[in-house]
C-alpha cells in the first residue's frame, strides 16, 4: 500500500551552461519545482516540466504550484492508495493539466518502486540496461557555427541530431550539417512554428535523409499535420500536439505523423506513458523520449521510461553535464559513446543534493495532513 504521510515542495534556478533557442523563444536558465512524497520510510521524487511562461505547452509553475499546495495535496495528504495509479486516479476528476498532475504521479512511481527495491524501469516492464540517446541543439547564430556544435556532439559519440529550426532557418543549417556529415541519423524541430501555407519550405527537406520532422504545425493541431504528411516523404513526429494515449490513437490513425515523441510529463505520467508506448507499438509507430532540460530528477524518470522496448529510437536524455554545472541530485547521469547507463539502485536510482538544493531554494515548503 502506498501511504502519503508527508509532502515537500522546493524550487530552485538552474543556469543552463547553454544558451537554448528555439522557434518560441532562448531560455538561458531553468526555474526546477520538485516534489517530494514521503511514505513509509521512504521518499519518491519528482520534477515539474512546465515552464515559466506557456511558450511550449500552456502549463505554468505558478499554475502548478497553486494546483499542488490547494488542491492536489490536501487530496492526498495522509491517505492510501493500492498503487501508484490508484494515486494518479484520485485526481482524476480534475481536467488538463496534466504536467502538475504528472508531478505527483512520478513521484508515487518513484516511491512506490522503492518501497518494492526496484529500479522503476522494471516495475514498468523495461529490460534494458542502458538506452540510445541524441542531443536537441538550438538554433546557432550561423551555418558555421552550427556545423561546428554538430561536429561536437558527433565526437562524443551521440546517436542522433536534432536541430531546432523556424521559418527562415530551417533548410540551410540543415543543408549544412548533411554536407558536412552525409551519414548521421538527422532530424529537426519546429516546436510548432509553421502553417500549412508553408508546405513548400517543409517539402524542400525531404531532399536530406531526415528520419523525421518534429511538430511542424500547430501545438494542438492532428487535422492539418495529416494533411502535411500526405504531401511530404519525410515522416512526421508528434511532441506538442500528444497529450495522452487518446491524442496517439487520433494522430496514429490519421496519419498525422509516424512517430511519437514520448514526454512522461506532458502526458500525465507514466502510466500514461506507456499507454502511448503500447499503442504506437499496436500501431508499429516508432516512440523515442523526450526532454525538457530536465535536472537529475526528471532526467533519471526519463531514463527509465526509455528501457521499454518500443523506444527504438534515441531519446532527447544527453548527458546533465551538458545542461548543468552543479546538478540537484548527487548522481552523474552521462552517455558514452551515445549510451545512458539507467541508474541502477531502487526507483530512479537518484538521490537529492539536499545541502545544494536548500542552500539555493526559492520555495521550500512541507505539507502535512
Ligand atoms: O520540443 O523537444 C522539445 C526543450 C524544451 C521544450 C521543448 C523541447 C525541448 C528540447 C530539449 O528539445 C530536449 C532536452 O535536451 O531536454
Ligand atoms: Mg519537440
């Protein structure tokens, strides 16, 4: 049984050791809520994947944080529930909102698997003790300087590039890469800045080996990307516009895109997660996991999301040495040569940096029945 005896939030402000521009916008640092469930004798983590501003999805921290001190905790707060997903269904009258929902989600897996001293990746069914993964490069300020932060992260040994691109820059960086490296696995990420009206531009890729395009059209758009993809050869991926298992069924079935971009976050958690998982496979749709420059926490949840054997793809999970200078848990989560190990001991396998963490922490709050 999995009782909620107690509950903390914290946030902190990580400077990201990059500048990270995408088509909404450059993000030079990451404000990072966790929260932490303590059960009997022990505590589950999780990170929120909102941001600051609705610039990718429309969740806020301030949303999410209101969500959780009013409504969402007081639900749970000294309460048992059979499983984690008995947990995730106490809130299941509540509508949207999924990345705060996922919050306590995540952290209920996390405690839940360390109750049974697993890693969580097993109690989700995955086998694998390590996962491919690929790094998201953001817009550079030239094609030199984009071919440049390609070569890096080819030299270490990364299994994919993705590129992020917007209307205007989008077939030279790639022209230039695939000129540069005629061989890498490719592909690039629109985070929703395009419209049908430039179907020309997007058809204009098909001439360099992508193995897809993520979220070219709208953030809650599957009519117009089907459209789309019936007039390009390049497969479509689906991040922003997949908000659950249903959303993957829609979008599969339309053939608004060929593969899907897993995010445990956006879609409410992992259970979830892997409804969407099992439903691509039913579909023979690849999935591969995504990010959003997660700290340890969230990086590790991704990590183990990422053994179950229909991510056949590699995932968005580079090394958190990458992102930070100090990370908020006390394991280093790092590829080689393309490869994340999956943290080993029981739940994420991560432990929080507690001295770190409240020496810079802008909320730190418990909560008790
Ligand atoms: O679209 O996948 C995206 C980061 C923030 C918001 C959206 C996205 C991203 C990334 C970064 O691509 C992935 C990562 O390195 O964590
Ligand atoms: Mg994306």
């Amino acid at each position: 049984m999995l009782r909620i005896h107690a509950a903390e939030l914290l946030v902190v402000r990580l400077p990201l050791k990059f500048r990270f521009e995408t088509s909404f916008g450059v993000q030079t640092e990451k404000v990072v809520p966790l929260l932490v469930l303590h059960g009997d004798g022990v505590q589950g983590l999780s990170e929120g994947t909102m941001e600051f501003a609705p610039m990718y999805r429309e969740e806020t921290i301030v949303g999410a944080l209101h969500l959780l001190r009013e409504v969402f905790l007081p639900r749970l707060l000294g309460q048992t529930f059979a499983n984690p997903e008995a947990l995730h269904d106490a809130l299941g009258s509540f509508r949207g909102n999924r990345m705060a929902r996922a919050m306590v989600e995540m952290a209920a897996w996390d405690l839940w698997a360390r109750m049974l001293n697993v890693p969580l990746g097993t109690l989700l069914g995955g086998r694998r003790n390590s996962v491919e993964v690929g790094v998201s490069l953001g817009i550079q300020p030239d094609e030199a300087a984009t071919v440049d932060v390609v070569r890096r992260h080819v030299e270490q040994g990364y299994r994919r590039i993705k590129l992020k691109i917007r209307p205007g820059w989008d077939v030279q960086p790639v022209r230039a890469v695939r000129e540069a490296f005629p061989d890498i696995r490719l592909t690039v990420d629109a985070n929703s800045a395009y419209t049908l009206a430039d179907t020309g531009r997007l058809r204009a890729l098909d001439e360099y080996g992508l193995t897809y395009i993520e979220q070219p059209l709208a953030w809650d758009d599957l009519v117009d990307h089907a459209t789309l993809q019936g007039r390009l050869r390049t497969p479509l991926c689906l991040d922003e516009s997949v908000a659950s298992a249903q959303d993957a069924r829609k979008g599969l079935a339309l053939d608004a895109g060929r593969v899907i971009n897993v995010k445990v976050a956006r879609v409410g958690g992992h259970a979830e997660a892997r409804r969407v998982h099992d439903l691509a496979q039913a579909f023979g749709a690849p999935v591969w996991c995504g990010g959003m420059l997660e700290s340890g926490v969230g990086r590790a949840h991704n990590i183990h999301l990422s053994t179950l054997p229909g991510f056949t793809l590699p995932g968005d999970t580079s090394s958190a040495s990458r992102y930070w200078e100090t990370d908020v848990v006390n394991e280093p989560l790092e590829a080689h040569d393309g490869l994340m190990p999956v943290p080993t001991g029981p739940g994420i396998g991560v432990t929080l940096n507690r001295d770190f963490v409240e020496r810079i922490a802008e909320v730190q709050e418990e909560f008790h029945p």
